[in-house]
C-alpha cells in the first residue's frame, strides 16, 4: 500500500497573525526573569540608549511570544483565518493520529523596540516523504513563519517542524 500524497499542503499563506499587545517592558523585565537573562540592553533604557536604541528592546528569543494565542486558543481581532498546519489533521485522520515536535529554528533581522505592533505570516514549508523512525512511520511537517513589525519590516523567521507519525507497535 502506498503512503498517501500530502503534497497539495504545501504552501498557502496563511495571517496576518496580531499580537494581543504591543512589545512593552513589563512582559520583557518578566521573560528576562524567567530566563536568567540579564542583558542591560532590555531592561535599562540608559543602557540601551548607550548601545544606539532608542529605548529598551525585547530578547529575539521572545519573537513569537508576543503572537501566541490566548488561553482559550482566540486570536486579536483582525488576525486572519486559517492554518498553515491544517494538514496535520488530515494526516490524523488518514491513520497517523500521534504528533511529536522535532524541532523549532528560529533566524533574527532586528530587534523589536517597546511600542512595535508585531505580526506573523505563515506557510506550509515542507512535508517529507514517508519516514520510518524509532517513534513509528509518518510525515515530518515544516511552518515558516515570517514575523514583522507595524512597519512591515521582517523581524525574523522561525521553522517549527513536527512528526506526524502511526506509533510502532511495542
């Protein structure tokens, strides 16, 4: 039997993705908490002013954080439709119900600055053929997602690549 064809999955473009809030210092002061970071540049305005900002910035690392859904799984008003991972239930349903997250790549253009209105745009990069691994057979799924800022200035890209997959039998 022959492994089924995803491949019209692939591509679309799918957003604009809002952000609930603006890039503000509070969420950055409590994500550097978290993080044990203690770069000056994002909680000291002095001291990003010093390195040439014109006032703190967020950790690169916080991109995506600022366009998650909220807990109920809702998107800001004036967020678009859709799923670049819309195949993810079409695999479940074609008998690889199981999902694992491989890994997640993310590349930066510039830091976002207190005050940026940031949103994401996403496609269905890749979908592999049929791969059999130690977890059991199935497709690895890739996003690319394109973050901006109000200005439409990309601020980086992240691949989150996944494994939809039928579990091995034990």
């Amino acid at each position: 039997m022959s492994a089924p064809d995803f491949a019209d999955y692939v591509g679309g473009d799918f957003g604009p993705f809002l952000a609930w809030d603006e890039v503000n210092a509070p969420m950055i002061r409590h994500w550097c908490e978290a993080m044990g970071d203690s770069n000056p540049i994002y909680t000291d305005a002095e001291a990003a002013r010093a390195a040439g900002y014109s006032d703190i910035v967020a950790p690169p690392t916080m991109m995506m954080a600022w366009t998650m859904n909220g807990y109920g799984g809702k998107r800001p008003p004036g967020s678009g439709e859709g799923n670049a991972l819309a195949v993810l239930s079409v695999m479940s349903e074609a008998g690889y119900p199981a999902v694992v997250a491989v890994n997640c790549e993310q590349e930066y253009e510039r830091y976002l600055e207190v005050g940026d209105r940031v949103y994401f745009r996403a496609t269905c990069e890749a979908i592999s053929e049929e791969k059999t691994t130690a977890l059991g057979t199935g497709f690895f799924v890739t996003e690319l997602s394109t973050f901006y800022n109000q200005r439409d200035e990309v601020v980086g890209r992240q691949r989150f690549r996944v494994l939809q997959y039928r579990p091995a039998e034990r």
